[in-house]
C-alpha cells in the first residue's frame, strides 16, 4: 500500500532523527525515544537538532568536552556540564557556523544567526533533555534551571492590509509588475498560484497543509476539504465561493499534466509533474509580496493565515471561531498570536460611548494674585 504525503514526512524525518543520534551520546537517543508517544516527528527533529548544536559546542568550545567525542560521552560527563557552559552556549547561538551547512568540501559554511525567540527554543530543548535525566535520577540535578532564559519582546505580527491582498492575488493572475524572467514562469504556473493564495487567504490552513493537500481530499459540491493538522488529527474546514472558483479552474488545467509516479493525487504541483515543496511554496509568497508588499519584506505563508485569522475575527468578533478554524488547541495561543484584535475592540468601545453635552453655565475667570512686591 503506498504511503500518504504525511506518512512519506514522518519517515523521512525519523531517518533524520536516527542519522543525527548517531553523532550524539546514547542518553539523547533515549530521551527522544521517551517523547515519542507525546510529541510528533517535527518536534522530535527540533529537539534532535537543538541537541546536536549543544553538543557541537560542548565539544568545540569548551575546554572540559574538547578530548572525546560526545557518541562516547555518558551520563555522568553529562553531569558536568555547568551554568557557565549554559550561559557560554546562550551567547555562542547569537552566531556560530555549521559544519553541515557546507554544501561542498572545501566550502566555508554560512553563518547562523539566532534571535531571542530561536535562542529562548534551543534552550528549552536542553531544559527538557536535563529534565529528562534528573527524573529518570540518571544525574544528581538539573543545572539548566539555575541558568535564566531570555526575555522575548514581542514584535507586531505582520499581516495584508485589503489593497495588498488585492494587488497580490492581481498579480497572481496577470503577471502585473513582474520582470520579464517572473512573467515566462507566471504564464505557466497562473491558475496553481492564484488558487493556492485564494486558499492561504480564504481559509487560513498551513503550509504544510496546503502541501499535504489531496485531490481526494477537496469536495466541490459542499466546498470543504479534509486537512491533516499537526499531530495527525484530520478535520474538515470549508472554503468560500471565491476559493471554490480558483480552485475548479486550476483543477481543471491540472488535469492535463500526467503526473510523475507516487503523486498522482497531490493537489498542487510542480513545474516538475510533482507534489510541490513546502520550500517553494515560500519562496512563491516571498515573490509576490515582495511586489503586492514592498515595505513588508517578511511576508510568509504565515503571515497569509494571520491575514485570514484577523479579517475572520474582524467580521465575526467570536475568537472561539478563530481559533478552531485555525487549529489551535487553546484560545490563549489565538489571543498571543493575534493581539490587536483585542485592541480592535478597545478601539470600537471608544467610539461607542460619547459623555453627554453639559449645560452647567461656565463660571468667570477668577482674578490674578497680585504682584509680589518683593519680586
């Protein structure tokens, strides 16, 4: 039986997991092990991640770790890792380079530059992997905790204002203010890009859903789709008559590709006859807000679902909507990730209530103090 599109990334992931742990002491592999039937493939692959880069640093710039490498290291060298290497490893992640980012021998790699919110992830991820051990009384203690992790400022959250949605899905489907280079590829690509921006705006679904999305999975005569959201759970969501449209007339066109075998049934496709790239369909927002948004240079498939959460919360005011719409397993994370929509209404009780006029007569001004003769 062959497998789904969730199913092909879950396997691929685990693999990487398994290549990673090959580099890492045995302990990490038993801690990602023990979070396996709470936490998904993504989130085991961040936490593989976070602890590779760890341990990288442990070895390379800490004298202490420099002697051996850390696939023999046990738990008691784990031990020994202190506040100071904690607190050494918080700046280290403001810029450091990897190895692995070489694309080929002999190539300096790239240099990687981490922010509050990435450096606050990381440091999490050793927190949880510490934990780990201190519950499972492999170490004495937990020395992650006597390390602070940084405070995050939060940043207003970037969305399309109605002009620019309008612009962007009009440049989806003429090419309007495109080079000469962008516009050979639009000719080609019009009907899947216009349908996949109608869906990112008209339902708010993730890239990865969007990705994941099967010709099987789309029902035109109740305009509803079956989406896969993190964690595995299926659930339907429904599209507007706009979105329906779009996406019948790129359906159509996409009849005619005879598709590479394994994705037969993959919804969007490649110039290649292939299901497309969660990579390239970032890279195919970036292009179109870079015209439709030129001041807004981080618009992403992202920031597209924070354009449909907020005009969702706008026309409805139910924030209880936005958020199952959205997938989100508490209130609280639609209420974090979208706070002006209760600035919104703040705004709106300032227009709706006005003080009555007073008909009380002013009294005159009252005379001046006189002139200090001492002055």
């Amino acid at each position: 039986m062959a497998q789904t599109y969730r199913e092909e990334i879950d396997a691929r992931r685990i693999l990487q997991i398994r290549s990673i742990c090959r580099e890492l002491p045995q302990a990490c592999g038993d801690f990602l092990q023990h979070i396996a039937v709470t936490a998904g493939t993504f989130t085991r692959l961040a936490y593989a991640l976070d602890l590779r880069t760890f341990f990288s640093f442990l070895h390379h710039e800490r004298v202490a770790f420099s002697e051996t490498r850390p696939i023999l290291w046990n738990d008691q060298d784990l031990a020994r890792v202190t506040p100071s290497d904690l607190t050494a490893f918080t700046e280290y992640l403001t810029y450091y380079f990897r190895d692995e980012d070489a694309q080929n021998p002999g190539d300096l790699p790239k240099a990687t530059v981490n922010h509050e919110r990435a450096i606050k992830r990381k440091l999490c991820s050793i927190r949880s992997f510490y934990d780990f051990l201190f519950r499972a009384q492999r170490i004495p203690s937990n020395v992650t905790l006597l390390v602070p992790l940084p405070k995050i400022h939060e940043k207003p959250i970037l969305r399309l204002n109605q002009e620019e949605m309008i612009r962007m899905l009009n440049q989806a489907e003429t090419g309007e203010g495109m080079t000469q280079g962008q516009r050979r590829f639009q000719k080609l690509t019009a009907k899947r890009d216009y349908a996949m921006l109608a869906l990112f705006l008209g339902t708010g679904i993730r890239v990865s859903e969007c990705v994941g999305l099967n010709v099987s999975d789309v029902n035109f005569e109740e305009n509803a789709f079956l989406v896969t959201r993190k964690g595995g759970n299926q659930v339907v969501l429904y599209f507007p008559p706009e979105v329906a449209s779009a996406l019948a007339e790129y359906l159509e066109e996409r009849k005619e590709v005879e598709t590479l075998p394994g994705h037969e049934d993959a919804f969007f496709l490649s110039l290649q006859r292939r299901r497309i790239t969660q990579r390239a369909v970032e890279k195919l927002v970036k292009k179109y807000a870079a015209i439709a948004a030129p001041l807004k240079p981080r618009i992403s498939p992202h920031k597209l679902r924070s354009t449909f959460a907020t005009n969702l919360y706008h026309e409805t005011g139910d924030i209880y909507l936005v958020a199952d719409v959205l997938g989100h397993s508490s209130v609280d994370t639609t209420r974090k990730h979208y706070a002006d929509m209760t600035d919104q209404r703040r705004r709106s009780a300032a227009r709706a209530v006005h003080l009555p006029e007073t008909t009380v007569v002013s009294s005159p001004p009252l005379p001046l103090p006189p002139e200090d003769q001492n002055e």
